[in-house]
C-alpha cells in the first residue's frame, strides 16, 4: 500500500525539497502552504501522515494539530511537527498537543525519513 504524505510549510523551498523526496521513496503527496489550506487538504486527500510546519499564515501548526487530533476520525494519521522552533518548551507544546514526532530544521532527509517509516510500520 501507498502511503499518502501531506506536506504543510510556507518555505517554498523545503516544500520542494520535501516534496522530491517523499516521491522517490514511492510516497503519494499532497502540498499546502498555510494552516487553513492543510485542513482542507486533509479533507480531500485524507494524508497517512501530515508533516506540519508549525509558523505558517492563517494557522499556526499547532491549531492545525489541534484540530487534526480532536476529530476521531482522524486518530490513525500521523503528525510529524517540523519547525525551526526547537526549545523543550516548543516541543512539549507540539507533542502535548498531539504531534507523534518533532523534527526541528535544519534536519537531516535520512533521520526524517527513518522517522515516517517507523511511525508508517514501515521501519
């Protein structure tokens, strides 16, 4: 089965560096650029695993986390917070809120691919 990979960052570089590589490991990807776009992409795409930058325009990461994790259909998808913000206080914030992982940039492409396997049973 094909996992699906929402990628959500208003960096249009990292998107297209997130992008080339999530479709070279055989992932299906979704893009959106901002936290208001994401919930309607979940919607429509219903992603395995969202990748969430966590400052965007509209929503912030974690309103959009917040959201993702108070809709029961939605318990199964992953969330993997990807930020620059990585102070204890950032992360337990990202993870209290229901984020599976936190990732922050600079990161490596092999430790974050490692990461989405293992959180798709992949690993």
């Amino acid at each position: 089965m094909t996992h699906k990979i929402l990628i959500v960052d208003d960096e249009p570089n990292i998107v297209l560096s997130l992008e080339f590589l999530m479709k070279r490991e055989g992932f299906q990807v979704a893009v959106a650029a901002d936290g208001e776009a994401a919930l309607e992409q979940v919607r429509a795409f219903d992603p395995d695993l969202v990748l969430l930058d966590v400052m965007m325009p509209k929503k912030s990461g974690y309103e959009v986390c917040e959201i993702l994790r108070a809709d029961p259909a939605r318990s199964a998808m992953k969330i993997v917070m990807l930020t620059a913000k990585g102070r204890d206080m950032e992360v337990a914030k990202g993870l209290g809120l229901g984020a599976d992982a936190y990732v922050t940039k600079p990161f490596s492409n092999k430790a974050l691919l490692a990461e989405i396997k293992q959180l798709l049973g992949e690993g």
